[in-house]
C-alpha cells in the first residue's frame, strides 16, 4: 500500500480516492494546489491513501460476502496503520477524514465508524447507502445483506445507534456535506442529514449547482470545506 503526503504541520487530513482511485489522485486532479496555502501555511497536512476497490466494493468476480470482508481488512489497515503513521509524522491531533465520490463515503463511514479518531469530516458528492441502485449505478452487493453490510451502510446503522458516548463523539464532530443539485445522489445525502438530524448531529449541507461531480467542482469546494 502507497500513500504520499502533503504539507509539513497543522491539521492531518486523511484523503480517501475516488471509485478505483489512487493514492496520487487528489494531486492529480489538482485538488491539492487548490490547497496550496493552507499546505504553505503549515495548517493542514494531507496524507493520500491507496484504495483497493477493485478487490473489495467493486470486485463482480468475488462475492458480496467477501467484497465487504475485503473492505474490512482496508478498513483495519487504516486505523491500525494509516492513523499511527500520521500520528507519528504530526503529532496535531485533530484529524480530518475526506474524499470525493467513493471517497466521501470512505471518509463519512469511517468516521462514523470511529468518531474518536476524528474531529472533523468533508464529503463531497458521496453516496452513503452502496446496497441499493441509484440510477445508472448497481448495488455494490447485488441483493445480499449482511451485519457488516449494515454497519458500514451510514444510512442504515446511524439512526438505531443509542450509545450516547458514541453519540457525543458524534456531536462534536465538524460535519460538512456537499453535492450538485443534479447528482442522482442528492436524495441519498438528503437521507444522511435526515439521520444526522434526528440524532442531534449538527452538520452543513450544501447543494452546488449542476452535478458538480467533477474535479473542476471539487477544486472550488475543497478550499471553502476543508
């Protein structure tokens, strides 16, 4: 696994790729100059992740059983490896999950997963529910569900959570959503705040116009959310 980082101090941001993705793709879609100052200025340090999609979400040939298996053991590389890496590079302890697309809901999972590590989330133009087809997009799962289905499913697991210690962690998370108005997934972030609502989880939504499921869209939005 591969990842490279960005800036010397301030804030880490751990940034998760787009649907195959990899870990040189957020500088390669400009994202990271359209963090320049901040980078310069010592307030945020990225650390891009690898993804392993095609071997777990978005692998057709395995199945859904061990697709999710698979994103499990992605899952733990990142907190038990990822996270002590970027702990030891930059001992700030506030920490950011983002990405774009798939990434946003990699970033929006895990910290709802593990709101301990995390202080803040951004997601743009995700999509939280993947075991249902929205559109021209399949269900990533075909029509199996499972307990580890359910738990990395936000949508699904977020409104019967009642333990109020993960709760708090959840309210003093910085919380920040962003899609096109014409994204076929608009109504599935609806359906995330919706949750976050009725948890008493403040969060931003913001609605772009257009689809604004791109990196031209994406450069504009990161230097306003992250």
């Amino acid at each position: 696994m591969e990842l490279l980082v960005f800036g010397h101090a301030g804030a880490r941001v751990l940034v998760f790729p787009t649907r195959y993705g990899r870990f040189h793709e957020y500088e390669d879609f400009g994202l990271v100059n359209a963090l320049a100052e901040p980078l310069e200025k010592g307030l945020l340090q990225l650390f891009c992740v690898d993804s392993i999609d095609g071997e777990s979400l978005y692998n057709r040939y395995s199945h859904p059983h061990d697709r999710i298996r698979r994103h499990n053991q992605y899952e733990q590389y990142i907190i038990h490896e990822v996270l002590p890496f970027s702990r030891l590079q930059n001992p700030q302890p506030f920490m950011i999950a983002h990405g774009c697309s798939l990434g946003a809901f990699h970033a929006m999972n895990i910290a709802m997963r593990h709101p301990q590590w995390f202080g803040k989330v951004v997601a743009l133009s995700g999509r939280y529910d993947l075991s249902v087809p929205v559109a021209e997009f399949r269900s990533l799962f075909d029509d199996y569900y499972n307990e580890d289905i359910y738990f990395h499913t936000p949508n699904h697991f977020l409104p019967n959570l009642d333990n109020e210690g993960l709760l708090n962690l959840l309210r003093r998370m910085e919380i920040t959503i962003a899609i096109g108005a014409e994204d076929p997934f608009l109504n599935n972030n609806r359906a995330l705040c919706n949750v976050l609502s009725s948890k008493g989880i403040q969060h931003n939504f913001y609605i772009w116009d257009g689809r604004a499921h791109h990196p031209a869209q994406w450069q504009k939005m990161v230097p306003f959310y992250v």
